[in-house]
C-alpha cells in the first residue's frame, strides 16, 4: 500500500460515524461533508421520555427541509449509496437509551416509524431494562429487558450496547436473533475504563455477526486527553487483530456544541447532582481527529500501516453497512 492515495481511497469510500452526539448545526454539517463522511449515527435523545424523544425527532425532520441540499435521512441500506451520489450527510437516528419507550413495548413500532433505527439498551446507569456499565452492581438485562430485546429485533432497530454493563452486554449479544452493534468504544485490554469492552465480549459479538465501532473519546484511550490519531488507530488494529477486518468500524463520540453541563448530565445519569462520573472539561480529543473535518486522518493512518483499500473501505463503513443489512 505504499503507493496508495489515502485520499483518494477515503474519497471514494462509504464512511460511517457510528455514533456522533454532537448539537447539530449548519457549520457541524458541512464540516462532516468535508471530512468525507457519507452518514452518521445521530444522538436523537438519552434520557427523554416519549413524547420529548418525538419532538425531538420533528426537530430533525424540520432540519431536513430546511437543510435539504445538505442532508437525507437513512431509512434503509440503500440511502448509503444515494447518500454518497448526492454527495448529502446521511442521517441515522439513534436512541442513546431505552428511556423513550417508557416501559410500553408498543412504542418501540412507534419509533422505528418515525425513523428509529439504532437504540441503545441502557445509558451508563440502570434502568428497567438493563444494568449500565458506571452501575455499582452487575446484574444483567431485567425480563423487561430480555422482551426488549425481541422486540426491537422484530422491529429492525439495531441493538447498541455500548454504555451497557458487562453481564447485560453479554446476555443481550446472547439472546438477540441477529447480531447486534457495539457502536462506540473501545478495548478494555488497552484502557481500563468501565464503558470499554473485554475481549470476551468484542469475541462473543464477533461470532454473532456485529460491529465495533472504535471512539475517538478520550477517556475511552490509553493515553486519555494526550492521545493522538496513532493511538485512536491502535484500537482499531487492536479489534482487527482480534476478531478479525469484518467487525471493526469507526465512531467520533464528538460532542461539538454540547456544553459542559449536559455532557456531565450524559456522563452522569438523571438524577442530580449529574457529576457522578468524572469529566475533564474542556474534552480534548485525539490530536489529528479534534474535527468534523478530519477524518481522513484515520485513512492516512491506516495506509501508513499497511491496510488494503479493500480492507480500509470496510473499517470506514462497509462493515457497519453489512450490519444495517442484517438488522434493518
């Protein structure tokens, strides 16, 4: 690959942010089209209950019109391909929580129809359908949780288990029909932190078919707020020689525009005081992937280290692609 054109490869490629939890705007949508990338997964709501999940949700829609030569929603597995024809940022709604659905299984049909189509079981803390992994207790994914569990795969909403604890990570990987996502984190063998997965897990979501999207958040890295895109790649390398080139992917985790009373608010759960788990503030994210434009950087990177084009357009997007396949 020496003689390879990063560039060009990322140019070419369908590139997919696995979760961007971002305050949206103008500026933030043309900076991703600069960086290349095709769609994100789009931090709908956390800790909202129904009704404002929804009105969050008409908000995206009024920003689809209003920013209509800039934005699509994605719906099904060929938007990606319009996406990227129409050279517009793909928009995939997710649910960072189960907290919408209120407990009523009957939402869940709700929210896939109103363009719904990742949702994570549990957001750090607990809930009634599962443990979270900042939890001072491990105790799985509750009966609620587990009828969840077939619900959403009956419905076609992707399973996200990234801010889950470890035993309802495992079960849910388990139980689930069809192979679910861990959309942003990283290897617990490289950084002991409590959102970042044992091999175990990114194994046992191998075997089922899923994706692991590797974050660039800081606190998710070995070398926290002094990391740099070399270190973010490490994670990725690290997954691919793990499991394997078809189950790693890519995710920001970026939080641009959030401010720093919401992002303790995310990190923290819903009950106040929100400052339960530490936050260094002002986030500093890896050298070299500190903006929506730069992740072609992580093309450059995986050049330098010697990955295919074939290889290259699977991390970026296509595994995640193959995913929505399956689950959608």
């Amino acid at each position: 690959m020496a003689d390879a054109d990063p560039l060009a490869i990322h140019r070419n490629a369908v590139v997919i942010d696995g979760a961007n939890t971002s305050k949206f705007d103008e500026a933030m949508f043309h900076r991703l089209l600069v960086g290349g990338v095709t769609a994100v997964n789009a931090t709908v709501a956390v800790f909202d209950n129904f009704k404002e999940t929804m009105l969050k949700i008409c908000a995206w829609m009024r920003l689809y019109t209003q920013f209509d030569a800039l934005l699509m929603p994605i719906r099904r597995t060929e938007d990606f391909a319009a996406a990227k024809d129409y050279g517009k940022l793909g928009i995939i709604l997710g649910l960072q929580n189960t907290a919408a659905i209120e407990e009523d299984l009957e939402l869940i049909p709700v929210l896939k129809g109103m363009g719904i189509r990742v949702m994570q079981l549990t957001h750090n803390e607990r809930n009634y359908v599962a443990d979270g992994c900042f939890e001072r207790v491990d105790a799985g994914l509750s009966r609620f949780g587990v009828e969840v569990v077939k619900r959403l795969n009956e419905h076609g909403i992707l399973i996200d288990l990234s801010h889950a604890g470890p035993t309802s990570t495992l079960e849910a990987i388990e139980r689930s029909e069809g192979p679910v996502a861990i959309t942003h984190s990283s290897p617990e063998a490289l950084c002991d932190y409590p959102r970042n997965k044992t091999d175990e897990q990114i194994k046992l979501l191998a075997q089922k078919g899923g994706v692991f999207g590797c974050t660039f958040w800081p606190s998710c890295l070995k070398k926290g707020p002094k990391s740099t895109i070399s270190d973010y790649v490490d994670t990725i390398d690290y997954v691919v020689d793990l499991v394997g080139i078809n189950y790693a992917a890519i995710a920001s985790d970026f939080c641009m525009n959030r401010t720093k009373t919401e992002l303790q608010k995310f990190q923290g759960g819903r009950a106040k005081p929100w400052r339960t788990v530490d936050l260094d503030w002002p986030v500093v994210m890896p050298e070299g992937l500190r903006d929506a434009g730069d992740y072609p950087n992580i093309t450059v990177e995986l050049v330098k280290r010697g990955y295919s084009e074939r290889d290259i357009t699977k991390i970026l997007g296509g595994n995640f692609i193959r995913l929505f396949e399956q689950a959608w």
